[in-house]
C-alpha cells in the first residue's frame, strides 16, 4: 500500500478554496528553506519556501524549537502550508553556473537566519496536497518570473569557513557542524543547495535524498565513537510525541540496531513493501551495506538518537526500537518526526532489568496496557534477538 492512497482527514480540511486567496503571484516573503525535488532527475524542480509576508519566520523550518515549544500536528502543518514555493527546473549537475535564481537559493542554503526577497511568479501559486513519508510539508507552488534578494543574508562565520573550503568532503563538513550545534534541517539545506564538498563533486541534492544524508553521515561518525565504549546494561525506555511512540530496548551487547515500525490504525502497514503489518531493517556490528528500504529515512532517523544517548552514557549497546504509529497521527509531517519523537522518548527516565527476559516481558506488558498491542508478534521476527542469543560470550571460551 503507498502512502498517499491513505486518507489523511485533516489535509483535506485545508483546502485550496479556503485559502487560494491568502497567496498572491507577486510578494515579498522571508525564506527559511528551499526545496529540491527528485522527479525526473537529475532536470529537478527547484526553489525557496517562504510565507507571503516578511520577518523572522525561522520557526517555519525548525523541528527543535517546535518539539521544545511542544507544537501541535496542527499548527505545524498549518505553519508549513503557508510556505510557498517558488520554483524552477534545473540540472544538479550544473550548480556552479551562474544564474540569478541558482544564487538565492544557494543564499538560502547556508544562511542561519530567513533571506528576505521579492518574488514574482508566472502564476497565482497553486496548492496541492500530496503527503510524503520523509519529507516536511510546504504550500502551493508557482513558477518564477524574477526574484531578488532585498537585504544582506547572514552566514555563520562557521558556515562561511565551510562553504568556502571546496578542498573539505562533505561528511566531515556536515559532522563537524552538527558538533558545534547546528540542527539537521540547516544541514539538510546546506547539503541539499550544493555548498558543501570537494569542489568538482558539488551539486544539488534532493531533499529528500539530503535529510537522510546527512542523519546518516552523523549516525557513522557516532557508531566509530561509541565502538570504543565498555559494555551497558539492560534498560527500557518509552515516550514520544505527534502519535508516534517509541519503545527503545538496550542489551549489554556490542553496537547493533533494529527497528520495527507498525502503523496501528492498518492491518497492512503503508510503509511496508512486503506487505507485512510492520516494517523492519537492521544492522550488526559491521553495519548495513545497502539503504534500508522498508523503513527508508526513519530507519536513519531514529538511529541518531539512539547513538547520541550511547553517548551521554558513554556506553556500547545493543538496541532495538519499536516505533509505534497512532490514529494521533493524522497529517505526515517527514522524517523528523522520528528523530524527535525519539529523542523525547531517550529523554524519559529508563527501567534498568538484571536480564533479557525480565526486560522482554516488562516492555511485552507495557505495550499491551498502552497501546493494545502484542509485541511479540514482532520480537520472534527480531534478527537482533536472534544474534544476541546465537552470539559466543568470551566467557564460554574461558
């Protein structure tokens, strides 16, 4: 089942005829993200968000102050649909061409604070209402007459040393600013406008390419780091936000980690392409080889939590994840749903258990009085459990 064949109640609530007259095909507007398709690549559709209206609108586009400021699923969309994109079709390949369009979008890109414009489109914007799994919603979309930048845009001196290295990878670029606090959805664009890496090998990233770029490069970078951690214990922890739940198991084991998502409002799960009531991927010690196509980005995004608290604790574990999808949540918001209902989860105070078996069954019970629903229909497909109580101890050997 696709995604989009779903019902979503409360996305036809907003629709075109009571809000056509809110956007006009001429504005002046503030952008805090830009946006680049993947259809038809690599001739994609490209352009900046913005409302229709200037000023600091930096809270359109931040997934942290949004689950800081315990923001409803409806005012973010209701923020999110008011963003217009101003687009035009481009080649990736062709991100070093001068063009005036290419510039403001690369502007918006790497600016840490909205870039005010002047916008003309061909059109009066239109909207249209087709949720995605990964990516954050926007409004309607026109094409580009003319666009200009109507004041300086401000780049982090930290950014501005990046952008301008063209001998620095993308990786390390990416990682070293999230190091200095930078959140994920400035990195995404960052990526996703062509500013960052080796000189020949920049262009522009779809974005929905970029979001799991970039949760995966900082999730690799964690998994070397906490390799070098002793051993944790066994401990459970719940929580979550906007209908998404998550039960996140941690054994004293050596890195793995696997993740079911089950979608409860479905027999089948929509995200699954086996056509099972859930979705699954995982990795052992060595680490995936191919992308996790069952989960697809909230595979990567639920993993960067998951590494950050083995941080904190600075303790190696192995982990496996239940994602938990409500009725809750009736409006697809991206990806970064996973990442912060997640960590709102590894924010919760954990149960420590003396063994495998008293934790299993304390999370199979909590699961049942929360949620209704039988974990161990998903536990005795569990590959990681299957390794854990397959793998040799050194102390078998002894």
């Amino acid at each position: 089942m696709n995604i989009q064949h779903i019902k979503f109640k409360d996305i036809e609530q907003i629709s075109y005829i009571s809000i056509k007259k809110e956007f006009k095909k001429d504005f002046q507007g503030s952008s805090p993200s830009l946006f680049v398709g993947r259809q038809g690549y690599p001739h994609v559709k490209v352009g900046f968000l913005s409302p229709q209206y200037s000023g600091d609108t930096s809270h359109y586009d931040s997934p942290r102050l949004w689950s800081k400021g315990r923001f409803s699923i409806g005012t973010i969309a209701s923020m999110r649909y008011r963003l217009v994109n101003s687009r035009m079709q481009w080649n990736i390949n062709n991100v070093h061409k001068q063009n005036c369009f290419l510039n403001i979008c690369k502007e918006v890109g790497m600016a840490s604070k909205p870039v005010e414009l002047e916008v003309n489109l061909n059109k009066q914007p239109k909207l249209s209402l087709t949720p995605e799994k990964e990516i954050i919603p926007f409004g309607p979309q026109g094409e580009v007459k003319n666009a200009r930048v109507t004041s300086n845009p401000w780049v982090d001196s930290r950014v501005e040393r990046v952008v301008s290295d063209t001998d620095l990878k993308a990786t390390p670029a990416i990682t070293n600013l999230y190091l200095k606090g930078f959140e994920e959805s400035f990195l995404n664009k960052l990526l996703s406008a062509g500013n960052v890496g080796l000189k020949p090998n920049r262009k522009l990233v779809p974005t929905r390419w970029s979001i799991t770029a970039v949760d995966d490069a900082i999730g690799k970078q964690l998994i070397q780091e906490i390799k070098d951690y002793s051993i944790g214990e066994y401990q459970a922890y719940f929580g979550g936000n906007w209908g998404n739940y998550y039960l996140v198991l941690f054994f004293p084991e050596v890195w793995s980690y696997e993740l079911f998502e089950t979608y409860l409002a479905y027999k089948i799960n929509p995200w699954s392409q086996e056509g099972n009531f859930y979705s699954t991927d995982y990795e052992l010690y060595e680490g995936r080889k191919t992308y996790a196509e069952e989960c697809a980005g909230g595979y990567y995004a639920a993993r960067l939590p998951v590494l950050e608290k083995m941080k904190e604790l600075k303790r190696q574990q192995a982990a496996l994840v239940l994602r938990f999808i409500t009725t809750e949540y009736n409006i697809p918001l991206g990806v970064w749903v996973c990442r912060e209902a997640m960590r709102k989860s590894l924010q919760e105070k954990p149960l420590t258990f003396s063994g495998k078996e008293l934790m299993l069954k304390y999370a199979s019970e909590l699961i049942r009085k929360k949620l209704g629903f039988e974990i161990n229909l998903l536990l005795k497909e569990s590959k990681l459990l299957k390794d854990i109580s397959q793998q040799k101890k050194l102390n078998e050997f002894s």
